[in-house]
C-alpha cells in the first residue's frame, strides 16, 4: 500500500469526524445518531480488510470492540448528570473520562485474565 492509500485513509477518517462536528452545530440528534454509529471500528474494519483480507482477525477485533464498547457507556451516563448538576465542563469532562478509564482498566485485566 502506498502513501497515496494512507493519505486517502486520514482524508476519510478525519473528514467523517469533522461532518459531525459540523452537524452538531445544527443538529444534535442527527450528530448523536452519526456518532453512535461505530466509525471508527467500521473504519478499522474495513481498512484492515483492504490490506490483509484476514476475516478471522477482523472478528477478533469486532469481539473485542463489543466487550470494550461497555466501559464507555459509562462516560455517556456520567457526562450529562455532572453537566447537569452543573459541574465546570472540564471537571466534568475530566471525571467522567477518568472514570470509564478505570473500568476500561478492571474489564481488560478481567478479559486476559479469562482469555488467557
């Protein structure tokens, strides 16, 4: 793969992040729903198939995604109640990321600990 595909790579990657930005603005119903759809992993997916054509990693890395798509649910229920209990935006922006980093932290030990 040449640099030509890398640089298409950012261009679409970084370019789905600025459109929901930009919709959000707008509209947050409509950005919230483009940004529950997982693109990233999508993305990942696609762009390792394209290069390996290995599906059984592909479903590693999808199994993977769903156990660890849990700990940050928890930053999503957090975020809004300390907003809404009128926490600075930083501090809360800053606690609710500590703590889905933690429980990121216990579920990946949990998930070597039974996958090993």
């Amino acid at each position: 793969m040449g640099i030509l595909y890398y640089i298409i790579k950012v261009i679409i990657t970084s370019g789905l992040v600025i459109l929901v930005s930009e919709i959000a603005k707008k509209n947050g119903i409509l950005a919230g729903l483009f940004a529950s759809v997982p693109i990233v992993s999508f993305l990942a997916i696609i762009w390792i198939y394209i290069e390996t054509k290995d599906v059984k990693k592909i479903a590693e890395l999808s199994n993977d995604i769903f156990w660890l798509v849990l700990p940050s649910l928890s930053f999503f229920i957090l975020f809004p109640i300390l907003l809404g209990k009128n926490m600075r935006f930083g501090w809360a922006m800053l606690l609710s990321t500590v703590i889905m980093i933690i429980l990121y932290s216990i579920l990946i030990l949990l998930l070597k600990r039974n996958w090993s």
